[in-house]
C-alpha cells in the first residue's frame, strides 16, 4: 500500500521521533548513574545511551519497532518496502557498531525496550 504522506510530510513526521531521552532510558538514568555510567557520552562508537568508560561498558537501550526485537516487532502495513530496508538498515548497523566496540575491548550489552516496561 501506497504511503498516504508525501515525502516532505513523512520527512517532518520522521524527523520528530526522538532517539535520545526516551521512556525507556530515562527508566534507567538514575540506576545507571548510581553504577558510575555516564549517559549519552560524547565519542564512543555508536553513540551508546549508557558508558563507563573506565571498564569498558557500553549500553544500548533498542527500542522494540527500531531494532526489530524477536518478541515484539510487527512489520507495518504501509509502506512497508521503506520500513523493511529501514529497520535492516537499523540491524546490520546494529551488528556493525557491536563488532567495532568489541574490536576495541569494549563489552556490549542491549537492553529490549519490553524489558524495562515491567520497571
């Protein structure tokens, strides 16, 4: 089916979908923060929501839609060759940027977005 936005709708749309102070993470900020993590740390690949630097860590919190989770994720109806490529963009950027943190000695935990709704 057909998108029922134009481009420079669907653009604006897109552009307002916020990939930084979600639910989710800010379920996580105050714990991490006790555990010495610092959040959004500036230049560490992949922009990780969580870091401590001094051990290496990195954290993602993967929203379930975004990042295809196994559990929750329902390919849209419309549209749906624009949300296929987007979401495998997503996942092989995903493995990409797990692959790079690792190759540098850092240790990779995701964290599903489903899994902090019971917080």
């Amino acid at each position: 089916m057909a998108d029922v936005h134009t481009k420079r709708q669907r653009s604006y749309n897109m552009s307002k979908i916020g990939g930084f102070g979600t639910k989710p993470e800010l379920k996580l900020k105050k714990f991490m923060k006790l555990l010495g993590f610092s959040y959004h740390p500036k230049s560490i690949i992949g922009n990780p929501d969580f870091a401590d630097r001094k051990n290496k860590i990195a954290v993602f919190v993967d929203g379930c839609f975004w990042h295809k989770c196994p559990k929750h994720y329902i390919a849209p109806k419309n549209n749906g060759i624009f949300w296929s490529n987007k979401i495998k963009t997503n996942t092989k950027r995903d493995k990409k940027v797990n692959f790079e943190l690792k190759k540098e000695g850092w240790r990779v935990i995701r964290i599903w977005e489903h899994s902090l709704r019971k917080i």
